[in-house]
C-alpha cells in the first residue's frame, strides 16, 4: 500500500512522489511493469483499474495447434527435414488426438468438422419441439 506526503494510505500500487505526482504501478501477464504518473490521484486509480483489468481480460493464449505451427518454424531452422517431418507426423497422428480426447483422429474429425444429414433433422426436430412450448 502505498501512501501521500501527509502519510494517508492510498491503495494498493499507487504512491506519491516528493514532486507531488502520483504513480499507479502493476506488472501485467507477461512480466512487463507498466506505469502511469498524473497530478491527479483520480486519473491514476482510474488507468490503474482500467489497466488492470483489461490484461487480466485480454485473450493472449495461443492454441495448440498455433503453438505447434510457431514451434515447428524454429524446429525448421534448427533441425534436419527428416526430422521434422517426423515431428509433424507424431504431432498429427498422436499428440492432437491425445489432447483432444479421441482414440482415433477420424473420431475427432467426424465430430468437430462433420455433420450427418441424421444431427441436421435431430436439432430441426429439437427446435420444433421448443417452439411448440412456447
């Protein structure tokens, strides 16, 4: 908690420096400190908190499927074509159907790419059947 020249407390990552400033500080996702300093304590517990939270609500995750596409640029570079080709079947043939939860990749590809003309009248039928209730 920081505090003022007259020694209130101010709130968590914001002080008062000896020229009359005020500075919100915090360290955002990735390790970064980012700060702002103002003459006014409202301008700076208003960034703080929009700061704050826009980190914490921003989508800065990467898929698997994008983290493997990054890691196999710099594998291209480092490593023979054999090799990576190896990685690429491995990665296809293993690793994606082990994360996604499937035994076989064509379970996996049926279920998140292919609809049946069977799952079309099913949901046609569910929403029938809601809007007769209504």
């Amino acid at each position: 908690m920081g505090k003022d020249l007259k020694g209130k407390e101010l709130g968590k990552g914001i002080g008062q420096q000896k020229n009359g400033l005020y500075t919100g500080r915090f360290v955002d996702k990735t390790g970064t400190r980012r700060s702002k300093r103002s003459k006014s304590l409202q301008v700076v517990r208003r960034w703080l908190l929009e700061a704050s939270n826009a980190d914490r609500n921003s989508s800065t995750y990467m898929t698997v499927n994008a983290w493997f596409a990054y890691w196999i640029k710099i594998k291209e570079q480092t490593v023979r074509p054999n090799t990576v080709r190896n990685y690429r079947e491995r990665y296809q043939h293993n690793i994606r159907q082990l994360i996604m939860g499937h035994s076989s990749i064509g379970i996996t590809m049926n279920l998140y790419v292919h609809i049946t003309d069977e799952e079309k009248y099913k949901e046609i039928e569910r929403a029938a059947d809601a809007l007769k209730v209504i």
